[in-house]
C-alpha cells in the first residue's frame, strides 16, 4: 500500500519542474479569456469608433458610386480611385485594428505572462494518433469542453435573442431618421447589443480561468517518488557526495605528502602522530606546518621524510601539541615557538656536523611545554 502511495500524484509541482514545463511552453491557457478579451475590445472599439469607422465605409462608398462618364473609361483612373479608396478605408480602420492586435497580444500575458518556447514548433506526430485524439474526446477534459461549449451556445444564444427582441423598435425607428444621422445610431445600436452578448462570457471565463490554472497544476503533480529524486538531484546522491569528498580528501593528502620533501624537520610521537615543519627565515615569520597525520598517515610522513632525506626527531609531547593545536599550511601557534626552535636548532647543528664533523649534537628529549597544550597531561589531569 505504501508503494502505491509513493506512485500516486498527490504532490504539488515542485518550482524546477514549474520552470522545466514553463520552458516547454505548458502554462495555464484559457481560450474563453482571450476570445472575451478580443471581442469585448471590438464592441469597445465599436462602441467609441463605430462613427469614425462608418465614416470612412460611407466615404468610401461615396468615392466608389460617384463616377463621371470620362473617368469611367478611363482604367487608370478606376485604378486610382480605388487604391484611394483602400486606403482610406485601411487608414480609418488602422485605429480599430491596432487595438484589435494589442489585445490578442496581452490577453494570455495576464494568465501566464510572457513565454517564447520553440518546443510548439517540434513535430510531435503521436497527435495524428486517431486513437490519442479518440481518448481526448471521450476524457474528463474533453466532457469539461463540451459541457463549456454547450453552456456558451445556450448563454450567448439567450442573451443574443433577448437583445434582438429588445431592440426591435430602436431598429425600426431607423427608417425615419436621415441616413447619416440613422448610420451613426446604428453604429451605436449594433456595438451596444454586441457588448452585451459579450458580458454574457464573463461568466463562463470566470469558471473558465480557475478551472484552466487547477487543470494545469493537476497535471504537473508529482509523486512522493518523483518528488524525493528530484531533491536528491538538487541535493546530490549521499553516495557521489561521499564518493566526491573521499576524492577531495585524497587530492589533499597527495599534496600534503608532496610538501614533506620540502620541510625542515618531521617531530614524531613516535608511532602515533607526525607533524613536518618548514621555516623559511627570509619569507615565514614562523615555522608552519606543511604536513601531519596520525597512526598509519604519520608511518607514511616519516618514510617519504626518510626517503628524502628530511631529519625525524622524535619528541613526543611536541608532537602531540602541535598535531592538536597547529594547523595544516598555517604557522605554530606562538606558545609552541620556543619548543620548535629548540628542535630546529638540533637540525641545524645535526647539518653542520654532517659537513664539518666533530662532536655530535644531542637530540632534544621531553621539552617543556606551556600548561594546556600536551592532550596527554589534560587526559591524565581530567
């Protein structure tokens, strides 16, 4: 029962897989929306350009049905005079049209704001499956469809019959009127009754546009599976995250091993821990550490140091302080210096009787250190 659980969507899509199907071009779209937009912004126009716009019909008309005998034999005069009149009637109209245009634009902007997505252009050729498009029809999507299709004809038909049966005796009163005055009443006539049968759509957009956003939030849930892989790969595997600091930690240790040629002295415990010290005079202002390590690490500090030459001292409470209280690449703690230098002066006279000879130097024994820094007095004091 778990496991179906796990495979069921009931979790809401995550913001990475919001972004991932934004970028496919998946967003809430309402049709009903933008064709209310659309035709709400026409009876707008309509309503507040319908004289500009019979306007340029009726001048046009006037261009087009008055013609004397010569003109009309002549063909590039006809020619002339309808260009004139297109043109006319285009530039009349352009005011109309350019609102027409912005707000076929901005209408899906207000659902889902701006998207550019060339995945709509990818040939996708399992929508020519007859048997896709059968199971499309006969879905909870394509009921929803038809039962909106359905409630617009019965909405917009009854709203449609009612302003005829309203504005039956304004019509008729046309007939009297004088013909400009009786075009621009009808302009207003015929823009007015088209908003209204327009308004009657705010009510299947209002369902539409919520319906439209749950829809498409429902089909971007994930699973309670899809959802812990995703955090695993925003997270990184626990398995490649440790695989990747253990390779982080060997990258270290091989360049730490690499400074111990360099160093001046290695001080061992002397099976337990090794710390190499370096000390350039001219460019350190103290000795540092450039490599230490414990148990099987210290064994490997003290060979590669044997190997190349580099002095083993062994004084075990310097050992342990420093491999507890220096820092790798930093410089010995001020407390410690006196310990060091008695320990660099050892190397420094073991170099000097390597070359010159004579009285061997004695290798320091258990140097005094300052209170609070050998872990073994603080184990045995505690």
């Amino acid at each position: 029962m778990a496991e179906d659980s796990d495979l069921e969507k009931t979790e809401p899509a995550s913001p990475r897989r919001l972004e991932e199907a934004r970028a496919k071009g998946q967003v809430p779209r309402s049709p009903e929306w933008a064709t209310f937009a659309v035709l709400l912004a026409a009876g707008g126009g309509m309503y507040y350009l319908g004289r500009m716009l019979i306007g340029s019909l009726e001048t046009m008309m006037t261009l087009g049905l008055t013609v004397d005998r010569a003109a009309a034999f002549r063909t590039d005069a006809m020619s002339s005079r309808l260009f004139d009149a297109a043109v006319g009637v285009l530039t009349g109209f352009a005011p109309f049209m350019l609102l027409m245009m912005l707000v076929a634009l901005l209408a899906p902007l207000v659902l889902s704001g701006w998207l550019f997505s060339t995945e709509a252009l990818v040939p996708n050729f399992s929508r020519m499956n007859p048997l896709t498009g059968l199971g499309r029809l006969f879905s909870a999507h394509g009921a929803v469809e038809l039962g909106k299709a359905l409630a617009k004809a019965v909405l917009v038909g009854g709203v449609a019959a009612w302003v005829l049966y309203a504005q039956i005796e304004p019509m008729l009163g046309l007939a009297v009127e004088p013909t400009t005055a009786a075009l621009g009443h009808l302009g207003r006539l015929l823009a007015f009754s088209f908003l209204i049968v327009v308004g009657a759509m705010s009510l299947i957009v209002a369902i539409d546009v919520p319906y439209q956003i749950w829809d498409h939030a429902r089909q971007l849930r994930m699973t309670k599976d899809e959802v812990r892989q995703e955090q695993k790969e925003q997270e990184g595997d626990p398995q490649i995250k440790a695989r990747i600091r253990q390779l982080q930690r060997d990258a270290a240790r091989r360049r730490m091993m690499a400074e111990v040629p360099k160093a001046d002295v290695v001080v061992t415990n002397p099976t337990h821990f090794a710390v190499a010290l370096r000390y350039a005079e001219s460019a350190m202002r103290a000795p540092a550490v450039v490599a230490k390590g414990s148990e099987l690490l210290a064994e490997r500090i003290v060979e590669i140091a044997r190997e190349n030459s580099v002095p083993v001292v062994r004084v075990p409470p310097l050992a342990r302080a420093l491999h507890a209280h220096a820092e790798l690449g930093q410089e010995i703690p001020a407390p410690l210096y006196t310990a060091v230098a008695e320990v660099l002066a050892y190397v420094y006279q073991l170099e000097r009787h390597s070359i010159y000879g004579g009285t061997a130097p004695v290798a320091p024994g258990d140097i005094a250190l300052p209170p609070g820094f050998d872990p073994a007095l603080e184990r045995d004091e505690g």
